[in-house]
C-alpha cells in the first residue's frame, strides 16, 4: 500500500482570525489558498459549495483552514468531549505553557485553566480555538 499524509482540515467560522490564531499563537505560516466552489459539491457531500480552503503549515505539518460563505458552517463552536469518537485534540510543546495560553487567549482562544495538569518537569493545559477545536498546550523536559 502506498499511502502518505496528505493534511487535516478544520471548518472555521472566520478565516482571518484562525489565520492569526494558527500563525501568530502557534506559529504556522500561511500556504496556498483556492477559491472552492460547485465541481468540489460531490466530494464534499453537499448540494452547493462556496468556501475558502487556507493551508498553513508548520514543521512539515499541513493544516487547511476551510472558511465556507455556503453553506454556512453548522454545529456548536465548542470543545468535544475527549472520549467522542473522532479528533479530540491538537497537542503541541512549547517551553512556556503560560506565555503561550495567555497569547491563545489575545487572539480569541479560551483556556481552560481547570485542566491544568503539573508533573514534576511535565506540565499540561488546554486550550480552544475561536470555533471549538481543542488545542493542548504541552511542556516536557529536553
């Protein structure tokens, strides 16, 4: 089987404040972007498409932003439940858990102090994005 990882997507509610959430808090950099329209509609199981596809990338790692104008996006922009089925979260170390929730949180994210979680050298908090999606903010010794 030849298979490779291509990129995850993320349904955004407004694309420029994911952009500065992803870019200027995690720091990702803004890639290509399409214009996605009706030819996508089969594929994306819906009777008429309009949306922005935004790719940011960031240590080899490929993340599409899909901002839609129609439909509108649907569900609730909250965090799922760690034991749904499905994507739970998005991890990443960093050296400062504090300085960088407290950047999350300029830039529209919410952190979720009671999940604050100190081990010795290990320390855990998370966080979510503008729209939900639950972000884990991760410090582990060198």
């Amino acid at each position: 089987m030849n298979a490779a990882f291509s990129h995850f997507g993320i349904c955004v509610s407004d694309l420029e404040r994911s952009l500065r959430f992803y870019c200027e808090g995690l720091g990702f950099e803004r890639a290509e972007s399409y214009e996605i329209g009706d030819d996508f509609a089969r594929l994306m199981e819906l009777d008429h498409v309009a949306l922005t596809s935004q790719y940011i990338r960031r240590d080899g790692l490929s993340v599409e932003l899909l901002a839609y104008r129609s439909p509108d996006s649907i569900g609730p922009a909250e965090r799922r439940p760690l034991n749904q089925l499905g994507l739970t979260h998005l991890s990443f170390r960093v050296d400062d858990v504090d300085g960088v929730a407290a950047r999350l949180r300029e830039l529209g994210g919410t952190v979720h102090e009671q999940t604050r979680t100190t081990m010795g050298a290990l320390d855990f908090v998370y966080c979510t994005d503008p729209d939900g999606t639950r972000i884990e903010l991760m410090r582990l010794p060198s």
